[in-house]
C-alpha cells in the first residue's frame, strides 16, 4: 500500500486496528514510534545495480493501556514526515516487534489495516541459473490423445 492510500483510508475511520498474519490484532494501546524514509541501494545477485525507496512505520506498544492513536492524529504525523523529510509516494513497510523486529506490508480489509509477511526472493532467477517453475497439470484434466490398448498400435 503506497503512503498516499494509506492516508486516504485513515480519513474514513473512526479508530485505527492493525491485523497480525495469524488473525490477532496489534494491542489498541498501540504508537507510532517512527515514520520515515527508507532508501536502499543495491546490487543484485545477477550484477543489476537497484534503488529501491519505502516508508517505514514503527509500531510499538507500552503499558499505557488507555492510549489511542486516532486516524486524525496520524494524518497530521504523515503531514508532518512529508513536509519534514520529503516522503516521496512509495509502497509502506510496516515494523513491529515479535521475537526480532518483524517487517511486514500493508494491506487494508475494509475495516482494519493488514500487516502482511514479506518474503524473500531471487531478483535476478534468469541470471542466476533458477528455472521457471514447470506448470502443475492435474491427469485428469489431460485430454487422451494416445490410442486405445485394444486397437493394436501399441
């Protein structure tokens, strides 16, 4: 989700829920420790030199059990990290602490925002020798067309 759908969906809700992968959702007592902008310069595997540019938001919670972020709120913090440090519309990259920090992407179901697992990936498979993966084709959906045992072809 690019920083600019984000702020769109905040401006029609009334509170603001984060959904873990596993269905949970992050405590409401949750901040915003950070909004900023991530800008990542790299070489591939395959010898591509890459930019890549994301926002990255931190999530964080404490005891503070009565604390709310409001849509509002966040509107203006994402107004102020634009002014300030000149986001750019990029894709969202969500962090949040499980056993390490987690980073996730972000999604939207309607009604909460969905933290979505990244996954690691070959972006250079043609250079780096990984073949397509062959197509699954189930033999029952395979038309006949080699010719009966009893016709005397074979």
């Amino acid at each position: 989700m690019k920083l600019s759908e984000f702020r769109d969906q905040l401006s029609g809700l009334q509170e603001i829920a984060f959904e873990l992968p596993n269905g949970s959702l992050v405590p409401e007592h949750f901040h915003v420790t950070e909004v900023g902008k991530i800008t990542k310069q790299f070489i591939d595997c395959g010898g591509t030199l890459r930019d890549e540019e994301k926002i990255s938001f931190q999530l964080w919670e404490e005891n503070d059990y009565n604390h709310r972020l409001h849509p509002e709120k966040l509107i203006k913090i994402i107004d102020l990290a634009k002014d300030k440090l000149g986001l750019p519309d990029a894709d969202i990259e969500v962090e949040y602490q499980g056993e390490s920090i987690n980073k996730f992407e972000l999604g939207f179901n309607g009604s909460n925002f969905l933290l979505i697992n990244m996954q690691t990936a070959c972006l250079a498979k043609e250079k780096c020798g990984i073949p397509d993966k062959k197509p699954k084709i189930k033999l029952s959906e395979l038309q006949n067309s080699g010719c009966n045992p009893n016709s005397g072809c074979c």
